[in-house]
C-alpha cells in the first residue's frame, strides 16, 4: 500500500510517517517508480507505536517494541527489552502518582483551612449581632 493508503488506516497523517521513517522506525520499501510501498506488517508497527503513545511513552521508548515485532515476535511486548521498557514506565507512572498524591494532599489541607477559617469569621460576626461579612476575594480586593 502507498503511503496516504497506510497513514489513513493507522490513524495519522503521511508526514508523521515520513517522520517515523526519519527515525529509523519505519522502513519503506520504494516501487519501481519510487513510491513509498508498505504492507499490513507496516501497519501493526504502526499500531504498536500509537498504542504506546497513547499510553504516554515518548518516541524513542517503542523501539523495542517495534525492534520486536520486527524479529518476527508475535507481540510487541514479547520481547525482554520491551519488558525492561514497560517496567521503566510502570515505576515513573508509581513516582508520579505520590507526587500528585503529595499535592492533592496539600490541597486538601490547605482548603480545609480555608473553610475552617471562613466558617469561623461568620459564626464571630453572627454572635456579635450583625450581618455576617460580605464574600471578599483577596485576590480582587
């Protein structure tokens, strides 16, 4: 199949392609009259990178996937260098999760005072008989 044929039904555009292709991660054969030819072993590749994308893995992290697809492996990920990769990403995702945890956190506690503080303003000004005191945003005076 030509190009524009492989990047419509991976879901991408020819220069994405081109571009995969820059990189060494797609190899395109040429026709006699020098057209890009690929076939459906192209297009899992292809599939194989997108997936991974999607998942957050930048570029250079599906070449062993794509290096294992190509020694006639199966999967993508049947291969211990695509492991290793998968491993790497599982504990940068873990290392990310605490660190949103740290801030969630943070942002919890810091509301919680924001409310408790809040709450105590209009219960002083409530006991004292008047009217409790008009919302004020520090931010706009």
């Amino acid at each position: 199949m030509r190009i524009g044929e492989l990047a419509k039904r991976a879901g991408t555009s020819t220069r994405t392609l081109r571009y995969y292709e820059s990189r060494g991660l797609l190899a395109a054969r040429r026709t006699g009259n020098g057209y890009r030819d690929y076939d459906e072993d192209d297009l899992r590749l292809l599939r194989q990178i997108r997936t991974l994308q999607d998942f957050g893995f930048d570029l250079e992290e599906t070449r062993p996937f794509v290096d294992c697809l190509r020694a006639g492996h199966p999967a993508g990920d049947s291969c211990p260098a695509s492991l290793a990769v998968y491993r790497s990403k599982l504990d940068e995702l873990d290392e990310l999760i605490g660190q949103l945890a740290s801030v969630r956190e943070q942002v919890a506690r810091q509301l919680a005072a924001a409310e408790a503080s809040a709450a105590e303003s209009i219960a002083a000004a409530t006991v004292a008989g008047g009217e409790p005191p008009a919302p004020r945003c520090e931010m706009t005076g």
